[in-house]
C-alpha cells in the first residue's frame, strides 16, 4: 500500500466520525431474540433486529438445521450446477413458490445477491427498467449490471411512473419492467402496489417486488405484500434473513421460464456456493411456522400499534404508517447517534441511521416491533425512550 493511498483512506475515515456518520457494532454472545446480551454481560431490549416473528431462536428450527448437518453434512462445497444442490434445496425452492403462488423458485446466497441476478439475464439494450427512488441498494447495483435503459420515479409517484412508462413506450422499448420495494424499508411504507399493478397492465409492462421486510407476516399466511393488497407479481424476490427464520439466503420466485433462464445465466448464482444444507432445513421448518403463525402476526401488529401509540403520546416524531417498522425521527445525525447511545446505556438496543444509508438531513432511530416482545418489554422501552429524551433536553 503506497503511503498516499493510506492517509487518502484515513482521511476519508475521519470525516466520517467528525460528520456524526460513524457506524458501530454491538458484540453479542447470545441467540437474536427479543433480549441479546452483549460481550459486556448486559442484557439489552432488541428494538432493531429484522426477527419479525420472533423465529430466529425457535426450537424447531435449531433442531431441523442440526438434524440436517447431521444426514447431509455442513456445507456443499460447490455451485449449483456442478455437484452443490440437494434435495432439501429443491424442497425449499418448490415450497416457496408455492407459498408465494408462483410456479418455481431459485435460491441465492442473499436477496442482494438475488436481486443482483434479476435485471442482466432478462433485460437487454432493446428493453426499460424504472425503479422506484426509494429502492433497496441491490435494487439499484443490479440495475446497473444490465444494459437496460433506466428511469426512475419518486417514491410511491404514481404520476411520475405513468410519464416514464409512457416515456420508455414512446422510445420503442420492447420490454419495461418496473422494480419496486414491497416495503421501504427505512420508512416502513408499503408501495402503491394495486396503482402500479393497473399501470403495468395499461402499459403491458411487468412487475417486480422486493418483499424483504413483508414476506412471513404481510397478507394473509404471510405470503407478502403483493398478497395483502389481493395481486399478483410478475417477479419476486425476497429473503430467508428476516421473517424466515433470520438466517442467511434470498430467492427469486417467477413464472417457470424466468427461473429456468436465472438458473441458466444468473451470475451470482452461477459463481456462489450452494446454500448450507441446514440452511435449507431450518427455511423450511420456518415455512411450516409461518404457514400456521396466525397468532404471531396478530402479536407483531398488536405490539406495533402499542409501540407506536406509546412513542407519540410522549412527544416522538414517528413516521406514519402500519408497519412494524417505526421509525422515530431526529432529522439530525449526531442526534440520531446520541440517542442511540444514551438508550444503550439505559439497556435498549437501537442503532442510529444516517447519511447513506438515509438521505442527509433524514437521520433516525428506526425501530422494530417482532411478536416476542412482551408487554412489559414495550413500556420498559418506552420508559428508556422518554428519559433518553429528557437527558437531550
């Protein structure tokens, strides 16, 4: 490393932290759950993990991963095509797509990789992809790794997305998908999916939705957002990491023909070792939870409207919405981080989100209801939330 380099990066690295951008990581040596201890001994309320349902721990689902490691071993050592797919990767695929009511299914190592697969094999030069604003990263890096032309609209726009579809028909496009989020998942809004379903069939384009943060708990048995506003996608990829057990391993669910040519020419697909078997087990036992997990969802939403009820009797500015995830605004990022600093001490994890991952001058406490948390766990949290407050004062 020559010298120049060196101080350029450690110059970068300082005006992160002189900026309020700098981003820690709490240790933890326990199972995620509702309560995590840390490498201190603390034990600390989880307001921050993706574990909507409360899985990550789930009995079941330790047992199904360790049977599996026990009949098909630890890892695959391979890709896909070669000598890396089992029959529990198969299962896993079909199950899926049965959930979300589509023909097949195709496994990643993670939905960024999923999503990072979509738009190169399917889009060619000749063909439009518009992609909401407000789209996940993966969204917008796989984008760019096709030769797609590209259009954008303002989050949720239903007007602006109409003028692009109706600007990409006008320049010949042969094909025009739209990409969107199912829920953006730094504000915890849901996308007008029945509008840009109507727009999409006015215009015959096709329609793709991540649905990271709704799969497992939106729409009836949890089959997603597409679900819980009655339609249909195009495209769907999603994740095992949050709802799904809070593993590792995306997907890609589709008509029989997409996931036949993604399985054919998806490069991360191609080039990245198979799903770890008990991967694949516990994702399933995970399935057969969700499937029957009516009373968790009820929980989830019962916790979140009493999380967001609580934060705005005491004064918090929250974003609207019905989510579980609520995102308590600061708009300033050293406030951000103080806050979640000072909830730390006071035995509530929480992280502060700023400058990128949230436009500048949008920086928050983005917290998350999952169905294990308990009542006593929500007024504790309340409680640290307000003498927080008051210690800012």
């Amino acid at each position: 490393m020559t010298q120049a380099f060196h101080n350029d990066i450690v110059d970068r690295l300082t005006e992160i932290r002189e900026a309020g951008l700098w981003k820690t990581e709490t240790e933890l040596t326990s199972p995620q759950a509702s309560h995590v201890m840390t490498g201190e001994g603390r034990d600390l309320i989880n307001l921050c993990a993706n574990n909507y349902l409360g899985l990550a721990d789930h009995p079941a689902l330790i047992a199904a991963a360790s049977e599996a490691m026990d009949t098909h071993g630890w890892g695959m050592a391979s890709v896909r095509f070669i000598c890396g797919t089992q029959d529990l990767h198969r299962q896993l695929e079909q199950r899926l797509a049965a959930f979300l009511g589509q023909d097949d299914a195709i496994l990643f190592a993670a939905c960024f990789d999923a999503n990072g697969a979509v738009f190169e094999p399917l889009l060619g030069p000749e063909d439009a992809v518009i992609s909401d604003a407000l789209n996940h990263a993966s969204i917008i890096d796989g984008i760019r790794l096709c030769k797609a032309r590209r259009y954008r609209f303002a989050n949720s726009d239903i007007n602006e997305l109409e003028a692009r579809l109706r600007e990409a028909r006008d320049g010949g496009a042969r094909h025009v998908m739209i990409a969107t989020d199912g829920v953006f998942s730094m504000d915890g809004y849901l996308a007008k999916l029945p509008e840009i379903r109507a727009l999409a069939d006015r215009y015959d384009a096709l329609v793709m939705v991540d649905d990271c943060h709704a799969t497992g708990f939106m729409g009836p048995k949890g089959a997603g957002t597409p679900a819980h506003f009655g339609l249909r996608a195009d495209i769907l990829t999603g994740t095992l990491g949050k709802a799904l057990g809070g593993g590792i391993g995306g997907y890609v669910a589709a008509s029989q023909p997409v996931v036949d040519l993604l399985r054919q020419r998806a490069r991360p697909y191609l080039f990245s070792n198979s799903l770890p078997p008990a991967v694949a087990a516990a994702s399933l036992a995970a399935l057969d939870l969700v499937e029957a997990g009516d009373d968790l969802r009820a929980k989830l939403f019962e916790n979140t409207a009493y999380w967001r009820a609580g934060l705005e009797a005491r004064g918090f500015d929250c974003l609207p919405g019905e989510h579980p995830i609520v995102p308590v605004m600061t708009y300033d990022a050293r406030r951000a981080q103080e806050l979640a600093a000072r909830l730390l001490d006071l035995g509530v994890l929480v992280k502060g989100f700023v400058y990128p991952v949230v436009p500048e001058g949008r920086a928050r406490i983005r917290t998350q209801m999952n169905a294990a948390l308990s009542r006593a766990d929500l007024d504790a949290a309340l409680d640290a939330f307000e003498r927080a407050k008051a210690a800012s004062s």
